[in-house]
C-alpha cells in the first residue's frame, strides 16, 4: 500500500519508504510571528478565546521538537477553558496527525474550519483556513478517502491558489487515482509557484514511463535539495540499471550499504536478469496484465478501498477480493494495528467478488472448493505473516501462467522481512524459483513468475 512525499504531518507509507511525499503548511510552527497580533490587548473577558503569546510559543517549541504527546496534554487541558480556541484545535489536529491518530486530527481540523471564533482569533482563522484543508486532506488521503480528500484540497486550492502545497498534495492524490496527467499538471502547478519545491519535482517523476524523462526530473530534484537521499540513491540506481554503477558502488563503500534503498537496488543488480524499471503502480499494473491471461481471474490480498482492485479490472472480467476491511490484524513497523481499514466497508465493483474476513480464516475456506486459476495475483497485504498464508492458501490456482506483483516488495526499512521473507520461504517450501520481470523503486512493487526448480 503505497504512498508519496506529501508535504503535511502524517503519511503512514511515508513513513516506510521513498515512495510519495506529503507537504503540510504547518500553522503551528509558522505562528510564532503572528502571535502578539492575534492575541488580545490584556483584556481578561471570560469569553475570550485568546492564548498568550508566551504560551503559544511554549507550545511551538514544543511542537518543533516533536514533543507531540506533552503538546496534546498541554492544549486539551487549555481547551477546557477555551472550548473554541482556533490556535488549540489546530495544534491538537497537526500533533495527533504527527502521531498517527487519524480520526481524533480530523475532529480537530474540523473544529477549526467550523467554530465562529472569537473577534480575537478572526483573522486567525482566515490565515489558517487555507492549510487545515491542505491538512485535512492528507489526513483523509491518508485513510484512503479519495473524494473526502479532493474536496478539502480542491477547497484549499480554491481559498489560496498560490499555496504550492496543496497542489503538491492534490497531485498526489489524483495519481492515486491513476489520473496521471491531472496528477503532473498539479505538480508542474506546484513547481510554477514555488520554484524551489523539490518535493513536487521528486512526486513529479513518478508520472512518467521514459526512463530518461524520469531521470532528468530527478536531477532537477536534486539541484534544489541536493542532500535528498531518496533522489540521490535512485538516481545512483538508474545509473547502475544503465550499466555505469560508480556512483552506487560509492555509496554502498561510503558507509550507506544498509540503507534500504541501497539493499534493495543491490538486490535488483544481484539477479540473472535485470527486470524492467518502470516509476508508477498503474504501469506496473499495465506491464503484469500485459503479460497475464486475462481469460483467468485476477485475485488480490489487501483490497483496502479497492483503487488497485478497480484499476485491474479494466483488464479482467471476474477477480476475487480477500481483506478483513478492518485494517492491519498487527503492528507492521511504525504503521499501528488497524491501520488502513475500511471501517468494514467492502467495495462494489462490477466482476468483483469479495471474501471478508482474517486470511488464516476465509482463505481455507475459500479454497476448500475448486477455484478458477489466476491471471494475475495483487499481493498486498504487507505484512510477512499474511503475505505466506496468502501464498500457500493461493498454490492451487498458481501455475507457470501466473503473473504476482507484490506491492511492499522491496525499499522499506527490513523490507527483507517482509513480502520478501515471504515469497522466498514459499519457494522452498514448494520447490518454487521465480523471476523477477519488472520493478518500481518509487512504488516499491515487484512483478514475478514463478518457475519450477
């Protein structure tokens, strides 16, 4: 379940990878310069929703800190006696999305954009507005909300149309939706505004198929942030796909050899065949159904919201959709248990039949009966654990034919431990090789056919 540099507080996929990223216009920490301003001329009317500024900046230099757990201690307990403080929402809203808690930024960030403040805060609201839905948005994203999460950035877009941010952010979002040229035009939006924004350059190359486009993108990347090390090791790894592997031999005798894109770049050059390099999840999919037989179903581990299940039915006529819809069953890193749930909401898609429930449940289940073979296998369930049972449970209806793509494949912090882990432990224990046909760094997605030893 990948993501992308987003510029905001919280993206759980951002968090593992190099993949997107998010870009969040932070109030809290930009406020420190405004504070006397918006506070009230010593007027001690119970009403007031004011915070003093010596307070607003405790809590900024707190919040630069990353001290987000004392920040949500120290605002709830000021909310008491300022129930509508524009400043206290905001703050509790970016430090809970810091922290993960999704649900609780966003009860947060929408008390910020309803509350009628205080004559004191008016203006406060109005400079906030603009980035609370930027954040919001990325929240929702986040969640998986597409339509919830277009709305409030179009809606940012809208209430400041230089906010570089969010066009980022939207671009992000609408490439998540595999509307590509949407997504690059946003970016080049991005860029246009903020010259600067290596952020939209790095997002931007992702929406690409040419390799040297690709390439020439990430250079422009790295001359505004020339110590990004995402952009620095994948444009060493495109050189060494190319046949000059200097610069990636550099790095890996610099000390860096444990970083994880490196491992995962090494672990590319290790195999018999150089697999193709593409930098998007939708051509990753184009690629593995090109070489699938479409008459076969597709089946997929990890539905989630059911974009890549939507997405790979443009291809097939029936697919078959296993997920709890209740997110995560374990802690997978620094993503928490429950993480990308659907809130028990499965998807209507046409061709679509969908077995709800925990794998080491409804999987036996499922396969207890003959099942048609597959075409194509989506494995995006994350974790080690889920990703084995998957496998073995999928054995029956897996031949030569088969294409898999793995989803969290490589580039993640001990990406080795787990689809990796995973697949390899199949092989043994089925006397299974496979080959490796195509790649994404920035996805981290992996295409194979499995071979008989």
């Amino acid at each position: 379940m990948g993501t992308y540099l987003h510029n905001h507080t919280s993206d759980l996929s951002a968090s593992l990878s190099c993949s997107s990223v998010a870009e969040s216009v932070s109030v809290t920490e930009t406020v420190v310069e405004n504070t006397k301003s918006f506070d009230s001329d010593g007027s001690s009317d119970q009403n007031s929703q004011s915070i003093g500024s010596d307070v607003k900046a405790l809590i900024i230099r707190l919040f630069a800190s990353g001290k987000y757990d004392v920040i949500i201690d120290i605002s709830s307990e000021l909310l008491k006696s300022h129930p509508e403080s524009i400043f206290l929402h905001n703050v509790l809203g970016e430090s809970y999305a810091k922290l993960g808690e999704n649900l609780k930024a966003i009860s947060h960030f929408e008390q910020v954009l309803a509350i009628k403040p205080a004559k004191i805060e008016e203006n406060l609201k109005t400079s906030y507005a603009p980035n609370v839905y930027n954040n919001l948005g990325v929240v929702l994203k986040s969640m998986g909300f597409l339509e919830e999460s277009e709305k409030n950035l179009v809606r940012a877009i809208e209430l400041n149309p230089k906010l570089s941010s969010a066009y980022n952010n939207y671009g992000n979002l609408l490439n998540d939706k595999a509307e590509l040229m949407k997504a690059q035009e946003c970016f080049l939006k991005a860029i246009d505004i903020e010259p600067e924004n290596f952020v939209a350059y790095w997002n931007l190359h992702s929406t690409v198929s040419e390799a040297h486009k690709a390439k020439a993108i990430i250079e422009q990347c790295l001359t505004h942030s020339p110590l990004f090390r995402d952009a620095i090791y994948t444009l060493a790894g495109m050189n060494a796909f190319n046949g000059n592997d200097k610069h990636f031999r550099d790095l890996m005798s610099s000390g860096l050899a444990n970083e994880p894109i490196l491992r995962s770049i090494h672990w590319i050059l290790s195999l018999p065949k150089l697999p193709e390099i593409h930098y998007n999840r939708w051509s990753i999919f184009d690629r593995a159904a090109e070489l699938s037989d479409t008459s076969r179903p597709v089946y997929e581990y990890g539905v989630w919201m059911g974009e890549s299940f939507k997405y790979l039915m443009k291809h097939f006529k029936k697919g078959y959709g296993f997920d709890s819809f209740e997110g995560l069953p374990e802690d997978w890193r620094t993503v928490p248990k429950g993480a990308y749930s659907s809130f028990g909401k499965v998807p209507q898609i046409d061709g679509g039949e969908f077995i709800v429930g925990e794998f080491a449940e409804s999987l036996p289940r499922f396969f207890s009966k003959p099942r048609p073979m597959a075409g194509l296998i989506n494995f995006d369930a994350d974790l080690y654990a889920s990703t084995l049972c998957a496998l073995v449970n999928s054995k029956k209806v897996m031949d030569s034919k088969t294409i898999l793509v793995f989803d969290e494949f490589i580039v993640n912090s001990d990406w080795e431990k787990d689809e990796f882990r995973a697949l390899n432990e199949f092989c043994e224990m089925y006397g299974f090789s496979y080959e490796v046909l195509a790649i994404s760094l920035y996805t981290k997605q992996v295409v194979v056919r499995l071979l008989n030893s």
